[in-house]
C-alpha cells in the first residue's frame, strides 16, 4: 500500500574515494529547497558540517526469527524512529554507507522492520562508481561488485580522467552484474539531484520498466563466485501455484545469493499482471493493473546474483509455464 | 463549524476532556516526567513545555532537533537531544549543559538522588556530585536503555545482544552480562529488584532472573513494545504493543514463567502505544494508536473506562502529577490533554 506520509530513504554505496562526500556536499548545500537529512557512518571522510547530518555506527544485527538473511542495521532503526519525531518534515533522508560495506542489511531493514516500514520506505540505492578504478575494485573486493548489484542508479564519476573506450568498457562491466540500473557519467557527480533522490526506484510499479532490450541471457564469466545476471522471457502464461512453488523454495534455499530479483508475470487465467521485487530472501509482490492493450502479454524475470547457473533457473522457470 | 456537530462532538467528549485543557503544540511529545505538582513534557521541536493546572505550559527552548529522552533529577529535567546536548533544565526556563556530544546523539538518560547519566553511541557517562569529569562505562555496541535499580547501587544498560549490569561498590563500576540474541531498547528493574526486562526490536519483551540469570521470553505481540509500566503490588508489568494491555505476573519465586498473562483495556482493531500505572493502585492507563485511552483495573472481568476519546494521532507519552490529581496525554501530532483525574467535590 502506498502511504504518502512515509519519507523517501535513499541509500547511498561507493568505495572510499568514489566520491560520495562530493555528492553528500552538493545535497546539503544546494538551493534546492528541500529538507534532507544524512546520516554518515563513523568512518567516513570528513568535511560535512550540519545540523541535519547525523552519525551512525553501520551496527549489523541479526534478527532472532530464525532467517540468516535477517540482518538489519539496528542503529539505522533506531535514527530513523528519532528523525520521524521531528516537527519539520523532511523531504528524503540519505544513508551513506562505508565503502566496504554489504548494501543488503540496510534494504533488508526496509523489509523487516515494522516501524521503519511504516514511516519510511527505500527510494533507491545509488552507487558512486569510480570510472578510473572501478574495474580494479571489482577484480579485488566483492564489496564492490555487490554495490554494483544491489544499485538501482549507478553515478559513473570522474569520466572526465577516462578515455572515451574505456568508458565504454567500463559500462558494458557494469551491465554484465547489472542489466536494470540506471547509469548516469557524471563529472564531481554533477548528476541533477532529481535523478538521485525521490525516484521510487523500489516501487512495485517500477519494476514495470525493465527495458527488455537489457534482457539478453548471454554472460561469459571468469571466476564462479562473480556476481551475474539473469534473465528469462516468456509469452506462454505461467501457472500460479507452479511458479508460487518454486520461486517461494528458490528463496528459501539460495536467497543469499540472490542479490535482487524482479519481475513481471502472465498468470493463466489472471487479467492484471503480477510483479516482484527482492532483496535475498525477502520480497514483495502485488497485482499492478490490466495488461496494457495491444501489448504483448510477456512474464520476465530477472536475477542478480552468484552462482546463478547452478540454481537450474532456466529450467525451474520453463516448467512455470502453464499446460 | 455548525452549532449541531459542535454538540455532537462536545455529547462525544470524555468527562475528562471536558474539564481538561487541551494544547496543540505542533511537534510530537516524546517524553513525559512529573517533578511536583508540574509535569514536563520534552518535544520534536526541541522544546521542553512545563505544564500545571490552572496556567499555560512555560515554554524552554532546549534542544536545536528532537528532545530525544527525558527524566527527573532533583527539582529539574534531564534532557538528551539530537544535537548532541545534554542538559539540565529547571521550570522556570534555566538551561545548563552538562555535556556537548557534537554530532553523536544523546539518546538515552537517568538519574539516580545526585547521579546524572547518560549515553551516546556505545559509552555510558556518569557525573557524580562535586566532580566535573564524569566516569565511561564502554559497551561493545550502542546503548539503547538505562535504568537505576531503586537504590541507585546497580545501573542496567541495554544494548544488542543482552544487557549490562554494572554494580557500583567503592566508587567503582563492575559488570555483569545477560546474554540474549537480538537488540534491547528500553529497559526496566522489576520494583523488588529481582528482574531486569527489556523491550526488544523485535515483537517481544525479555526479562531475566537477576540471581541465577535465568530466561523469561515473553513472545506473541502482534507489534513492537514501545512501552512498559510496573503496576500494583504483585507486581504486574502491563505493556504495549498489542490490541490489550498485557499484564505479567511477576509474584512468586518463578514470576511469569509458564503463566500466563491477563489481558485488559481491549482496543478493537488498535494497537495499545503507551501504558501507565495509576500510582498505588491496581489499574492502569492504556494509550492507543488511534489517540484513545482507557483505563482498566488489572482484572479480566471488570470493564475499562473509556478517558480520551480518539484523535487520529498515535498516543505517545501519559504522565500522571505526583499527587495523582493530574493526567496528561501527549500524542504524535502534538495534542496535549491536561485534566484533573476525579471530578470536584
């Protein structure tokens, strides 16, 4: 359910350097008009000064209900519960995250947590990827890749140091992990605010605008623990307890290295189509309307992830398809 | 506004609401102690209002953000704030800091007599009477409650994993560790001193036996547990975070374990926000989500009276004045009640 009360939260990754405190400065000192608060974590670079910037700890904890995807960042629920208490209203609250850190405990607190839920929802999470040594980063810290993956906008920085091929090489490296993320090249991320912050990106109905031009299941890869995607296609309607069956066990037993999964889906015998979105484990999913007429009534699916060819994907997705 | 729904909403008022007074403060309360005959109530605005009977609340500017905990000490509040501040504020508006945290939040505050605690980040500070520097106790991760046992000898810190029992003898802290997976916020002595409770961020509360550190899980609430409040001479310990207000046992050798909880002030289809004991007796004030309160005796059969019909704002603190002669009740949106608790003789 849509609640308009509840304060866009957009999730801000990028290794040290990338140049997030650039982009944190423009957002806290712009004229743009808007109330944004920041929480920063303790060990990040220094120079941003101001009352709405707020100081987190990146506490990891791991939720006693039994699901080892559970971890949440519990000193993010405790910041956001006091920001919802103050009398101005806030426009979006931003979450810097330390360059080696998991993106998933922070959008799995979106997912978990009643009272952040309630109040709050995940806008997105942008990526500030170094053109200069993004493709070094991914050879040496998975941390990298997987900021990569989780990103929904991805700001390709200091492109202004790279050559024009390398910049095309640079991007196709980017759209092997992740075929759905916006990507914007920015020089000192002088990307317009309003293509970072207040997108929707999590959106159920957003899901709807996976190009399926990016949808090619072609990937060649060197090392087995790279972080890849797939993706499927179907215009034969799927069964729903079939899917409902194996998407359901799928996430149980490979959640954790499913990144983000998303989809759209032809149910036999259903008007409107059905989509998802997920984080590991966790997902959330609803009817989004009638099929648009005079289009093809297509399911696609999309996974990021590790190890995906070992998860029989392809297959599990064929035999979804109704007799 | 018409005549006829102005006397169909006055018809729809409490007794309470009708001689009371309210205020609309604009900014969520937060927090609510009594020092007298006056009871201050901190603000999302950072203001920390003192409001009595018979006049308009005093008005201290005191924190820049969020008045984000509150206690008494002395003839004076406690305040913590996202600012960083951590203050003490008399009711006639003097404001003097303590301690200047910068950018770390002050997020949880207590007192014992002369002592003034409070926390930021993982560290614990503890001013003494006389002595300007204050004592850290460092904790291996952010502190989410304090609490003093009564006698001020023993001071329970909450935090991920359990709880920390620091235990003052010849001016020096030790501490003992109760162990629980899962992050603790606010945090309670039973009255008699034998149980340590927290409220988890999960949907339950958990408790230990202080002596042989014993577990009592107390799951099954449909919500999180904002808030707890010691009542009677059982004692009972009511809590939020269900349609009810939930009431354990805590008599016996074993308390609550393997028993049961009563279950009182039904609130339908809301959720219970905030509970507090009507002093030296066995009933309690229940707060809902919908801005209403009950007030029900600790008694299944017995029905609960409706005191505060709904406002549409989640109830978020309920102070009772020390004479119990006063209720007042803050919610989100900033709606203050005050109002005398029994009808003129």
């Amino acid at each position: 359910m849509e609640n308009t009360s509840q304060v866009p939260v957009t999730v801000l990754t990028g290794f040290l350097g990338a140049g997030k405190t650039t982009l944190l400065n423009r957002i806290l000192t712009e004229q743009h008009g808007r109330k944004y608060a920041v929480i920063v974590n303790e060990f990040g670079e220094q120079g941003i000064d101001n009352d709405l910037v707020v100081d987190a700890d990146e506490e990891v904890f791991e939720m006693n209900n039994g699901c080892i995807c559970c971890t949440v960042r519990g000193d993010l629920i405790r910041i956001l519960s006091g920001l919802m208490k103050r009398a101005d209203k806030l426009d979006a609250i931003i979450v810097e995250t330390t360059g080696l850190a998991d993106p998933a405990p922070v959008a799995q607190t979106f997912f978990v947590d009643q009272d952040v839920a309630d109040r709050t929802k995940l806008d997105a999470i942008v990526t500030v990827a170094d053109a200069v040594h993004l493709s070094s980063q991914l050879v040496d810290h998975h941390e990298a890749e997987e900021q990569i993956a989780f990103a929904d906008v991805i700001l390709l920085n200091k492109v202004e140091l790279v050559e024009d091929n390398d910049i095309v090489k640079v991007n196709d490296r980017i759209r092997k992990i992740n075929p759905f993320a916006k990507i914007i090249k920015t020089t000192r991320c002088d990307a317009p605010l309003d293509e970072i912050v207040g997108l929707n990106a999590f959106s159920l109905d957003r899901v709807l605008d996976i190009e399926p031009d990016f949808l090619e299941s072609d990937h060649d890869h060197e090392h087995d623990d790279d972080v890849t995607s797939l993706s499927f296609v179907s215009d034969t309607p799927l069964d729903m307890d079939k899917f409902q069956d194996w998407f359901g066990n799928l996430l149980r037993t490979k959640g954790q290295d499913i990144l983000r999964s998303k989809g759209i889906l032809n149910f036999k015998g259903e008007e409107e189509r059905y989509v998802f979105q997920g984080v590991h484990m966790l997902m959330d999913a609803s009817p989004m309307g009638p099929w648009p007429k005079g289009k093809d009534r297509s399911s696609r699916v999309v996974f990021i992830g590790r190890d995906l060819d070992n998860m029989n994907l392809k297959e599990g997705f064929e035999n979804c398809k109704s007799a | 506004m018409n005549a006829d729904l102005e006397k169909l909403q006055e018809s729809n008022k409490t007794e309470l609401e009708r001689r009371g007074s309210i205020f609309n403060i604009g900014a969520p309360a937060t927090e609510a102690v009594t020092i007298r005959d006056q009871i201050a109530v901190g603000f999302g605005d950072g203001t920390v209002r003192f409001f009595q009977s018979g006049s308009d609340p005093k008005t201290v500017k005191a924190h820049k953000g969020v008045v984000l905990s509150m206690t008494n000490y002395e003839d004076h509040v406690l305040t913590g704030g996202d600012d960083g501040r951590f203050l003490k504020i008399s009711s006639d508006g003097n404001i003097d800091e303590i301690f200047n945290f910068g950018s770390k939040w002050v997020d949880c505050v207590a007192s014992h007599k002369d002592t003034k605690v409070c926390s930021s980040g993982k560290t614990v500070y503890i001013w003494t009477k006389n002595k300007d520097k204050p004592q850290t106790l460092e904790h291996q991760s952010t502190v989410a409650g304090l609490a003093f046992d009564n006698k001020g000898k023993r001071l329970a810190v909450s935090r991920y994993g359990g709880v920390t029992v620091w235990k003052l003898n010849n001016n020096k802290w030790t501490a003992s560790n109760f162990t629980w997976k899962g992050s603790h916020g606010t945090v309670t002595f039973s009255p008699d001193t034998k149980y340590i409770v927290t409220a988890m961020q999960e949907n339950q509360i958990h408790g230990w036996r202080i002596n042989d550190k014993a577990d009592l899980a107390m799951r099954g609430y449909p919500s999180k547990i904002k808030s707890f409040t010691w009542v009677g001479d059982t004692p009972y310990l009511v809590t939020s975070g269900s349609s009810d207000a939930v009431c354990w046992p805590f008599d016996g050798k074993e308390g609550p374990m393997g028993r049961k909880p009563i279950v009182v002030a039904n609130g339908g289809k809301e959720l219970a926000t905030f509970v507090k004991a009507l002093n030296g007796e066995k009933a309690v004030f229940t707060g809902f989500t919908d801005g209403s309160v009950l007030l029900a005796e600790i008694d299944e059969s017995k029905k609960p009276i409706m005191i505060r019909s709904s406002t549409g704002s989640e109830v978020s603190t309920i102070a009772i004045s020390s004479d119990n002669s006063q209720i007042l009740i803050g919610d989100l949106k900033g709606s203050i009640l005050l109002s005398s608790l029994w009808a003129d003789n």
